[in-house]
C-alpha cells in the first residue's frame, strides 16, 4: 500500500522541482493520498489504487504544472480588492453615522435604529467576510497564499483601528455611537478584532484545502 504513495510522491517531488513550497505541498498531498489508501484497505492492485489516486487529485504533472502557475500570478488584484471592500464598508458605516448625526432625516434614523438594534447580525456578517477573504486567497493561490493573507489581513486592518483609535481619544464624539457604545459593545469589539485573523486563517486553509 505504501508503494504507490512513495511512486506517487516522489514523482510530484521531481515535478515541483525547486517550488519554494515543495516540503508543505508534499506533506498535504501525502495526507490526501494516506486518505485514499484508507478508502481502498480492501483493494490490493497497485495500478487500481494509482488510478484511484490520480482520480482524485490529478496526476503528479498535472499537480506540479497547477503550483508552477500559481508562482507566475500576480496577487495584487486579490489583495486590493479585499482591502478596498473594507474601505467600502467602513466608509459606507462611518457615512452613515456622520449623516445620522448631522441630519434630522427620518428615513435615516429608522434605518439606524434598525442597524444598531441587530449588532450582533452585523458583527456575524463582518465575520463571514473576513473568513471570505481567507477562503478566496487559499483557494486561489494555496500554499503561496500565506504572505499574502498577512499583508491583506495587515492593510485591511487599517480602518479598524484608525476608528477604534479616532473613538477612543474622543476625536469622534461617544455619542455619535448611541446606543452602541457600551463598555460589553466596546469589550465585544477587541475581541473580535483579536479573532479576525485566527477566523481568515482558519478560512485559508477551507480554501487551500478545496483547491486541491
């Protein structure tokens, strides 16, 4: 059982060639293919459990030419367009409020009190988006993807704290977050915030994994 692992292995090995993910590439695969042969305890023909494999995964070319494009993609679309959807969401949340406090508008203030009476809804779906983020970049990029969850999780950070910081000096008035703004909301707050990079990473590897 043990043979058409190694066969396997080693081929994806020389196909990789010097792939500077070679040693973690090799590792999942073998845990994939160790799967396989667990499935297929009952099954003593080497070439039908080669079959089985190559089935399941793609054979060892087909693998080593899939890492191989993903070397020559560029990241940077993926990352700007994450950190742009944050902005958005920001921007749109901090327009909101600005209105809300600034004009006496009352389809503006229903809208509002529906938003600030659901926070734990709105959190959730911030959530959702972070471990989208890591999703995409696991499944579009795999291995390669970590230095550029880091970088995008760092950059699209940036409006989180910029707000938590502008809150806390007081430089946005605490009232402008009425009823929000309460010491469980604010404690809320550093935790999830604390979470969102275990919660993209955690996404990462959905997307690494279903990219295989």
């Amino acid at each position: 059982m043990e043979r058409p692992k190694n066969k396997f292995l080693e081929e994806l090995e020389n196909g990789l060639g010097h792939h500077e993910d070679k040693k973690s590439i090799l590792m999942e695969y073998e845990i994939h293919i160790q799967e396989i042969l667990l499935e297929s305890y009952d099954c003593s023909d080497e070439n039908e459990i080669i079959e089985r494999i190559i089935s399941r995964l793609g054979s060892p070319e087909e693998i080593a030419a899939m890492w191989k494009q993903e070397l020559s993609v560029t990241p940077s679309n993926m990352k700007w367009l994450f950190i742009l959807m944050n902005i958005l969401f920001f921007g749109g949340g901090s327009l909101l409020t600005l209105f809300h406090n600034l004009f006496q508008w009352n389809w503006l203030s229903v809208v509002w009190s529906h938003l600030t009476a659901i926070p734990a809804l709105i959190a959730f779906i911030y959530m959702f988006f972070w471990a989208l983020l890591g999703y995409e970049i696991g499944k579009g990029f795999g291995h390669g993807g970590r230095t550029l969850l880091k970088k995008t999780f760092l950059l699209s950070l940036i409006p989180n704290l910029m707000l938590m910081v502008l809150t806390v000096f007081e430089i946005i008035p605490h009232s402008w977050f009425e009823p929000l703004l309460t010491k469980t909301f604010i404690i809320a707050c550093i935790m999830l915030t604390i979470l969102l990079y275990p919660i993209s990473w955690i996404g990462y590897r959905w997307g690494r994994k279903a990219s295989i």
